[in-house]
C-alpha cells in the first residue's frame, strides 16, 4: 500500500479566470529532497516533481541560503505561537476583569 505523501500546509491562490490570469497553488512539503551528485554535479529529487542539477558551487549557496531561512521560518513561527499564547492568555485575564 503506498503511502500519502507528508503534506503539511496547501496554499491555493485564485486570481481570476475572468482577465485570463493564471491559477497559483503552492504546496509546503514536510518531506526533505532526495540529494545525490556525480562529477561536477548535484542533484535534487523531490518531493513531488522537482528535479534539479546544480553545479557545486551552486548547492553550496543553496544550502547556505536553506539554512539561514530555515532558521528564520522557525524563529518567525516559535515567536507568532508564543505571541498567540500571549494574546489567549491576555484575553482570559480581560474576561476575568468584572464590569
């Protein structure tokens, strides 16, 4: 039995088919890329359709790109749920406040 691909967020942008503008949807994937090189060569699988050959050069930067904006995403996302849990938190002690 195959497993279901790992799929953590599906964003769908709809411009309108009206003006002939086209449909954008954009996948995030919890699954990291496949990597492997040859001679002069990397290359990336995955997920889903991507295939891509970089020179060494080019994976280095990418890889060091990757890094640093992983690290951003994850700061941006540990720092919206701890703003989150502030504002649930900040609302609870306001309902607690007698009018």
């Amino acid at each position: 039995m195959l497993a279901a691909p790992n799929i953590i967020v599906v964003c769908v942008t709809v411009v309108s088919e009206f003006i002939g503008e086209p449909i954008v949807i954009r996948i995030i994937h919890d699954d990291a890329p496949i990597v492997s090189c040859a001679p002069g060569e990397v290359v990336v699988l995955g997920p889903e359709t991507v295939d891509i050959s970089l020179t060494p050069r080019a994976a280095v930067e990418a890889a060091e790109e990757l890094v640093i904006m992983a690290a951003n995403a994850l700061g941006k996302k540990a720092f919206a749920d701890g703003l989150g849990m502030r504002l649930k938190a900040q609302a609870a002690e306001l309902r607690a406040i007698p009018i």
